[in-house]
C-alpha cells in the first residue's frame, strides 16, 4: 500500500465529512457537522493548526540528551512531559463510523 492507497481508501471511508486534505487545517470542514473541524466555527482548531506550525524540532539538538528533564509546569500544575491530549468524542457519528471510539 502506498499513500495514493492510502487517500483513496480514506477518502472511500470518509466520505462526505473529510476531504483529507494535504493539510488537515480545518478550512474545508470549518464548523461542519458531521464533520472533523472543530466545534462551533472552528476557530480554535485552526488557531492551534497555525500555532504548530511555528513549532519546529530539531532533531540533533536531542540526540545527546541523556536524562532530559521534561517536567512542566502548566496552569500551576506541573506535568511530567510537556505533552497534552486533547479529547476528541463523537467519532462514531463525526467520522461517518469510519472510525471507531472504542479501544
């Protein structure tokens, strides 16, 4: 499989509620329900698209790393890596069931 296969079969899966763009901004779906764009205009998901965008890893920089310290402190909570998951629910009916929410 090659990511041609790949596209076109996500786009056989997704049909109707993702374009899969080359870029998942949240342009195209904006507001769209059922849909993966972000709830209410959208907004949020394509400001934190274009933020990271700003973000860039160099990779070389943590190769010597040996014990990297990656506590955070967020909001006065620290975290142990400065990673955040954000919930994403309504799969089932968002991603045309393509996608499944259980685990």
């Amino acid at each position: 499989m090659n990511l041609i296969d790949v596209r076109k079969n996500a786009r056989e899966k997704m049909k109707g509620v993702c374009a899969i763009c080359r870029e998942c901004n949240g342009v195209w779906c904006r507001g769209m329900v059922p849909g993966m764009g972000g709830a209410g205009d959208g907004s949020t998901m394509q400001r934190n698209y274009d933020k990271l965008k700003d973000i860039r890893i160099m990779m070389k920089s943590l190769h010597s790393a040996k014990n990297p310290k990656t506590k955070y402190n967020f909001l006065g909570e620290v975290l142990s890596s400065p990673m955040m998951i954000a919930p994403i629910t309504g799969l089932n009916y968002n991603a045309g069931g393509s996608i499944k929410e259980e685990v």
